[in-house]
C-alpha cells in the first residue's frame, strides 16, 4: 500500500449531518445482535466474532491499496491498535459469547448503556462538556437499562454472566468509538476503521483458527449469510457512517443517536428471530430512547 495518496481532510458539516451519518451508522448496527444470533447457533462463536473482522481486514487491505492511503504516523497506530482492541476484537468477541445464551431483544437493551459510556469517552479524550441536562437524560438511560437488567435476572445479585460481558463490550466498544473519532478527524472516517481493521489482524486471525476447531464449520445458508453481514457491514461499511457522523460531532451527543438501536434491534429480532415482544422489554426500550431524544436536543460545548 502506498503512503503517497492524498491526506484526508478533517469532515465539516453541520450538527444535523452528523446526526444523520450517526443514524445510518446505528442503521447498520441494529441489525448486528440478531444476526449474531443466528450465526452463533451453528458457528463457534470465537470464529463468529474474529472471522468477520478478518474478512473485513482483508476488504480493507484491497480498499487501502486502490485508493493509495497514506500511512498513520507515528503514536497513530498505538492509537489505532486501541480501536481495534474496542469494537473489532473485544465488543464482536464478547457479544457473540453472551448471545449464546440471551437473546438479542435482552442484549439490545443492555447495550443501551453504550450511548452514556461514549458520552464519558469524549469528556476525557475530546474534552467535551456536556450540559446538566445531557448528563440528566443519560443518567435516566443507564438507569432505566439497569432497571431492565435486574426485572429480567430477578435482581442486581443474580445477573447472568452473559450479563456480564455485554457490560464488557460496552465499556471496550465506548473506548473505541471515542478513540475512533478522534482519529477519523486526522485520518478519514472510512480510512481509520480501515486502518484498524490491519492493526488487528495478527491477533485476529489466530484466533480465528482457534475457533475453527478441528475443521470448517458446516452451516446452512441463514449462518453464512448473517456472518457475511456481521463481516461486511457491522465490521466494515456501517463503520463508515458511524465514525463520520462522531467525527463530525460533537461525539457526546451523536453517540446518544445509539441510544435508538436497542427498539431497532428488538424490531428485527421479533421478525427475523420470532422473539416474543416482552412487556418489559418493550418498556424498558421506549425509556431508554426518551432518555436519547432528551439528550442529543441538550446543548454540548
């Protein structure tokens, strides 16, 4: 690949196009949990989580090198190892663990947390300050997903380990994305995921293996097909709208714009799936995208 093509430009644009990249990004994403779903029901999940991001490491190879990129420099790719370590190999990962045993309508709204925990990201990393009210409406969303979690496990004291790793990947998956957008304004939205994507291979790629096992997975073609998603579009091209839109910014309020996916993918997850649409579930989800609604109209210096 070579290191002469153009240097990215920072994006400019109003709040309302980050927020419409932002929304076309969670798009993408919404239909990640169900599809994971699926593809873990007859793939090992390791391979499931590692397998998409070497797929999409090898689109991005071949995208790099027609568009002749420029290399990251220096502290980049420290940085860049940092977003891979978030939402390529440790958010993928642990999802596709946890949805072994929860479905996706559960986990949607448990990662309903990850809107607040972007929201500190960029406090600490972009120096953001969101206002009272934003840190108001976010509370009440983490506290409403809290709520969720503890109805559905019979409390706080007896959550489920698949629980547990959701809460995980939230944390891991709130520092790439802050990492993420910081970077997309240095390197290019679409260029930094793909960039990441690279740094992440020599990890991903053995583990890929481990997950094979003893041979290649037989599967029908609903598995291959949601893999092929969880590989081209959650790991790759909703990547494109999703860093555009943060870089864009500001990140604490386009990060909110997630606050939407968790009645997304309850949607998808009872026509593709046949999950039954809980009471509580569907509670829990109108409270938690309120809170979003309140929170991206909140002011943010």
């Amino acid at each position: 690949m070579a290191a002469t093509g153009p240097a990215p430009t920072a994006p400019h644009g109003s709040a309302t196009a980050g927020l419409v990249f932002g929304f076309l990004g969670v798009l993408a994403f919404s239909f990640t949990l169900p599809l994971t779903r699926v593809a873990v029901a007859q793939l090992d999940p390791l391979f499931v989580g590692a397998g998409r991001a070497v797929v999409a490491g090898i689109l991005a190879m071949i995208v790099l090198a027609v568009l002749r990129q420029r290399l990251p420099r220096g502290g980049q790719w420290l940085r860049l190892a940092v977003v891979g370590a978030g939402v390529i190999a440790g958010f993928p990962i642990l999802t596709s663990f946890a949805l072994q045993t929860v479905p996706a309508a559960h986990g949607a709204v448990v990662i309903g947390l990850l809107p607040a925990a972007t929201a500190v990201v960029a406090v600490l990393r972009a120096r953001e300050r969101p206002s009272l009210r934003f840190w108001l409406a976010s509370g009440l969303g983490v506290a409403a997903v809290i709520g969720f979690v503890a109805l559905t496990a019979g409390g706080l004291s007896s959550l489920h380990p698949a629980d547990l790793l959701l809460v995980c990947a939230v944390v891991l998956a709130a520092i790439g994305y802050g990492e993420g957008a910081l970077l997309s304004r240095e390197l290019g939205s679409w260029q930094t995921i793909c960039w990441a994507l690279i740094v992440a291979l020599p990890v991903m790629v053995p583990l890929m293996l481990v997950g094979l096992g003893s041979g290649w997975p037989r599967a029908d073609a609903p598995a291959w097909l949601a893999f092929a998603y969880l590989a081209g579009v959650s790991m790759f091209l909703g990547f494109f709208a999703w860093y555009r839109g943060l870089a864009i910014g500001p990140i604490a309020r386009v990060s909110q714009i997630q606050l939407v996916q968790p009645v997304l993918t309850i949607v998808w997850a009872t026509l593709l799936l046949g999950e039954r649409l809980d009471l509580i579930v569907l509670v829990g989800a109108l409270a938690v995208i309120l809170c979003a609604a309140t929170a991206v109209r909140a002011r943010i210096r």
